[in-house]
C-alpha cells in the first residue's frame, strides 16, 4: 500500500501551490518511503508516496491512460489485475505499466463512473478526468484503506491521513466532541467522524464525485454509496441439510481468497496468534505457495496473555519459521505515544501497540507484506458477545421479543444516568438492541463519569449512534445475528481492526497487511448462508472455517476455543506511571484541555494506581485508559504542552516557506 494527498480548487481555476502538495506528502512519507510522484492541473494537485510491492521497476504514480486523458494515485492492491488485464487488453486497452493501480485508468475509459463494481481488493483513490475536469475520491467495500478529506472554503484537501491534511498548513486544527464520544462509545472511529472539526473520513464503500465547471459557483461534492453489505431475509438463508457443500464452497473460496493475496514481487509472510484465523491463512498460504511463510507471532510475558506456545504448535504443524516478538508493559507504556500519533486519534486498546511492534520486526526483517486473520471474527461471529445475546433470544417466543427489554432493563441497571426512554431512542436508530450493545452500554458509563460539565453540555442530547450509517430499513428484515454482525462491520471493524490494528500501525512502519477473510467473494458467502453455519448452537463459533480448517490442520488448531487478543492493559499504564502519563493526567493538564472532570479523574487515576489488580473493573478502567489517550492525542496534534514528549509543528514548513518569499 502507498499514500496520497491533493487539493482540489472547487472553482476549477486555480493551480495548487506544489509546496503545499510536498508538505502533505512529507507527513505521510512512511506510507511510501520508495518513490514519490506530483502532478498538477487547473484546479487540482495531487502528490503520492509510493511502497512499491507490484511492479516494482515502472509502477511510478501517477498513472495515466493511452493519451494521458486520465490520472490516478491509489493506495491498496487490486489483486485480481492480472484477468481484468488480460480482458482490458481484449478490448483494445494498451498498458505501459506492470503496476496493478494501472488497471483503474483502462476501467474508467471502459465504465466511467461504474469502474467500482469491477474492483476488487483493499484501496483508495483519487482519479482525475482531465477531458470532463472531474476528480473521484474512492474507498473500498470494507474500508481496509482510509482517506480523509475536508472542506475549507472553495477548497478539497484529502489524504490517506489526517496529519497529511494538517501538514498542508490550510486546514485548522480543532477538536470535534462529537468524535470523542465515539471514542467513549465504541472505543473507535468507523464512520465519517474524526477528532478533528471539519474533517471527515470517506466511509467504506463510497466515493466523492467533484466535477469542476470553472463557472461563477463553486462545484458540488457529491457523495455516492456504491456498496454495502447485505444479507437475506430471515428465513430465505441459504440452508442445506448437509454442510459439506457450504463446507467445500467456503474452502474453495477461501483458497482463492489467499491465493490473490499472495500475488506479490516481494516476499510475503503471516501473522500467526494462537487461534484458527490466522492459523488457517498461514496453513493455506504454505500450501498454495508450495512451501511454508515466514510468521511472525507476539509474546507477553503475563502467562494469562501470551499465545506463543498455541502459536508454535501451528507453525511447528505447517513447517513455518517463526519470530517471535517479546514485549510486555512497560514496552507497550514506551511505544504508545507513537501508537497514537499513527492513528490521528486516541487508542484506547493496547494491543495495538502490541502489533505496532510486530509490524516493526517485520520492516527489519526486510518484509513488506504481511497477511492476517482480521474478519472471520466479523463474518462468522467469533466473539463471545454473539454467544451471549444467543441466549438472551431464548427468551423470545413467538412473536414477543422479551429479550429486547430485557436487554435495556440491564443496561439502564448498569448505567442509570441512561433512562430506558433513552435506550429505546438508541435502539430505534440502530434497529437493535444487537450484541455488542451491552457491551457498549458498560463501557459508555465513563461519559457520564468522566466528562467535564462543559463537554456534557455541548454534546447535549447527541448520542454517537446517531452517527451510524445503518441501513436499517434492510437490517429490520435480517436474522438477529446478521443484524448484530452487520452492525459490527460498521463498528469494530472498520474502527478499530482496519484502522488502530490494521493500517496504521502497519503503514507507520510501512508494512501492508492483507486480508484474506474480508475478501468480496468471501464476505458474499458468509453473509448468505444461515446463521446456524456461522454460530452452530451455544458454543460452536466460526462453525464454517473450523469445519474447512479441520481439513488441513490438526482439531487441536482448528476447534480451538475463540480467545480475544489483547495486551497487558491496566498494568500498561496504571502501574508505576511513567512520568509522561503522570503528565498527562495532572491536575494542570486535565485543566487545559477541558474535556473531562477534573476531579474525578483524580480520584479514580489515584484509586486505580494504588488498586489491587483482581479488583480493576475491565470497563472502568478502559475509560479512563481513554481519558489519557485523549490528553495525549490532545497533546500531540493540538499543540503540545501537556507533557515532556516532543509534540509535531504542524505549521512549522509552511512558515518557513512564508518566510523565504
């Protein structure tokens, strides 16, 4: 994967300033450290950092058709380049390159604006139509790769990151409460919210249409859905009485799905934990290859946490060569500032830094590309809370939905400041209650602990459910389950996994990662078939993977029992503090920022400090582990101050070119 960054003059008339375009891409060199490309027309400028992985010695961006008519900068791997190359080629296309990003030009010449239904992979882009003077900004379907854009006057400025967009020296930086009630929502960012006011992130499977008129009005941006998951009516699933043949489809397509994720001029190698999913990726990836990856696995040194001796017994199965990277917390402490300013937002779980690591050893080792487990816990309902609302549905007979107060009367008893009026105007936004809710509604106590009177009263009555781009007149017809995995592909997923596990602390190190479990074919499969093949009674998770993995890994690996991975947590900065924590959850520098109680986050920091570890509440403590991860995304991107880490300038470079005119 690469970066990108442009600016786009909505009048269509004027040139971008190339300083500003090298700024922006200078922010984000990590995403690109092999190669970088301009270009520039009326109107519009664009800038790319290039990690070269497909076409090594001519995939320079940007990339133009025949007659240079069209240009594209894109990020990501379209893994099925080669047939749609060959058919392009068919159709009389002439390819210059041997870079898969070429692909996008010859499809726009041949689709025009329906090129997405023909891509296929993890990408954003941005296209540029010289002739017609119109620019599209796309994601894909699952939002593997990000791109952020924000309006400031008649000007576009987008970027793969957020810091790109503030590097340009145009964009202000302030905080948006309504994204740090996500944050003490869901712990993560998976819709058009950012931290920041006035920037936005263009949501997974959309794209951003601007055509450039060059007349007295400035153009419109106009934003267009042209994918989302789906899933039969209830009742409609596909349902046989055998499994096998669902069982023979799921493996056939998953071997596709890893086979196109191979597809590197560099070597490729696998993260390997201790459970089925990367187990199985790992396992077919030596077996497609002919010959065992290299894998890359995380060791705690809290025996309760770490997964090497379960991860060795699958790479010892499959013939892997592993590596093993130790750490523990005070290693987590010591890189999470850099954790943070990765993501442009705060980061709540500690794992992340945990693979922030990983993905490091992997760049020593000289790898590029590393392929993950990430998305069978989403399609296939892993996670033990998909278990949990199981049996609260027992209560419903008929057609009484008993489990649906049921779930509000517990979640109003584990928040009360939530009335059950209030819960009920939730659910009726999300179409719920779903799985994760209570979960959600635990965790949400720190708002009503932590804010500040003044953030509490500019958030107001919002809630960040409102934020939510649910399709909820299509979930309403959908089986419970796949109401509460569709809701989290909208949630965790591309929130938390895709973004503080996934892009960023890869590209921070630039590393791409890639997903085999979220691929199209895959992702189509698993949303059609009946609920009972990915949850299969009470216990049974992932029922269609471990039934294809028992196939080619021992029952030892393939039934083992779903584990959450996480990182040593309250003792990671509760513990002995380091100074900058201490710092950052003073009394002054609580003050400062204003987001929070002063005083009760004190009381409970001190409380939590000196607590015995059997009595932290998992909850409360992750609260107010994301009261100090945003005094540190505060005190990184808005100005420093708060601690005795460097903070960056933001506006340092354009000063200076200020000052050399």
């Amino acid at each position: 994967m690469c970066g990108f960054a442009g600016v786009i003059d909505l009048f269509g008339r004027r040139d971008a300033d190339r300083g500003v375009i090298e700024r922006m891409g200078d922010a984000i060199a990590h995403r690109g450290p092999d190669d970088s490309g301009y270009f520039s027309a009326p109107g519009i400028g664009i800038g790319h950092r290039r990690l070269s992985i497909v076409g090594l010695a001519d995939g320079h961006q940007p990339i133009f058709n025949e007659n240079r008519t069209v240009a594209v900068i894109c990020n990501g791997e379209l893994f099925d380049h080669i047939e749609i190359r060959t058919n392009l080629e068919a159709k009389g296309h002439v390819f210059s390159t041997h870079s898969d990003s070429e692909i996008i030009v010859h499809l726009y010449e041949e689709y025009g604006e329906g090129l997405l239904e023909h891509l296929k992979g993890q990408f954003a882009f941005a296209l540029i139509d010289l002739t017609k003077r119109t620019v599209f900004l796309a994601r894909d379907r699952a939002g593997i790769c990000p791109l952020h854009w924000s309006r400031q006057g008649n000007s576009i400025y987008f970027a793969s990151e957020i810091k790109a967009l503030l590097a340009s020296g145009e964009v202000p930086v302030s905080a948006d409460l309504r994204g740090l009630d996500h944050m003490f929502t869901f712990f993560a960012m998976g819709t058009r919210r950012t931290m920041f006011e006035g920037i936005e992130s263009l949501l997974p499977g959309h794209y951003l249409k601007i055509a450039l008129s060059g007349s007295a009005q400035p153009s419109e941006v106009i934003e267009r859905q042209y994918w989302d998951l789906d899933f039969p009516d209830a009742g409609e699933e596909d349902n046989p009485s055998d499994p096998k043949r669902l069982v023979d489809e799921f493996e056939a397509t998953f071997q596709r799905s890893v086979e196109l994720r191979l597809r590197s001029d560099v070597p490729v190698v696998s993260y390997l934990s201790g459970g089925v999913d990367s187990a199985a990726v790992l396992a077919m990836a030596s077996r497609v290859r002919g010959q065992p990856l290299p894998s890359f696995t995380i060791g705690f040194d809290d025996p309760a946490l770490d997964e090497t001796s379960k991860a060795m017994v699958a790479a010892r199965h499959i013939g892997s060569s592993p590596s093993i990277v130790k750490t523990n917390a005070r290693a987590i402490s010591a890189v999470y500032p850099k954790l943070v300013a990765a993501a442009d937002c705060p980061v709540v779980d500690t794992s992340c830094a945990a693979l922030w690591s990983l993905a490091g050893e992997v760049h020593n080792q000289g790898y590029k590309v590393a392929l993950t487990g990430e998305g069978a816990d989403e399609a296939l309902a892993g996670y033990v809370w998909f278990k949990i609302n199981k049996m609260q549905r027992l209560l419903d007979i008929g057609p009484l939905r008993s489990s649906r107060p049921t779930s509000r009367l517990f979640r109003h008893m584990m928040s009360e400041d939530q009335s059950m009026a209030e819960l009920y105007r939730i659910d009726q936004m999300i179409a719920g209650p779903h799985a994760q809710s209570e979960m959600y509604s635990m965790y949400a106590n720190g708002r009503s602990l932590y804010y500040s009177a003044g953030t509490k009263e500019a958030l107001g009555r919002h809630v960040a459910y409102e934020d939510l781009p649910l399709n909820t007149e299509r979930m309403r017809r959908w089986h419970p389950l796949n109401q509460s995995l569709y809701f989290g592909y909208k949630t965790l997923l591309a929130g938390l996994l895709l973004n503080h596990k996934g892009d960023r602390v890869a590209m921070a190190n630039s590393v791409e990662t890639r997903y085999p479990f979220l691929d199209e074919d895959l992702i189509k499969l698993c949303a059609r078939v009946h609920p009972r093949f990915k949850l299969k009674g009470i216990r049974q998770d992932k029922y269609l993977l471990r039934q294809a993995a028992s196939r080619w890994l021992p029952a030892e690996i393939a039934l083992r029992p779903k584990a959450m991975f996480r990182a040593p947590f309250a003792a990671t900065f509760l513990d002995n503090p380091p100074a900058y924590v201490q710092q950052l959850m003073s009394e002054e520098s609580l003050k400062r920022t204003g987001y929070f109680d002063v005083a009760e986050v004190r009381r409970q920091f001190t409380n939590q400090s000196h607590a015995n570890e059997g009595k932290r509440r998992f909850f409360a403590g992750m609260s107010l582990a994301t009261v100090l991860s945003t005094q540190l995304w505060h005190h990184l991107y808005l100005g420093g101050g708060l601690c005795e880490l460097p903070a960056p300038d933001f506006m340092a470079r354009k000063r200076s070119a200020l000052a050399a005119e």
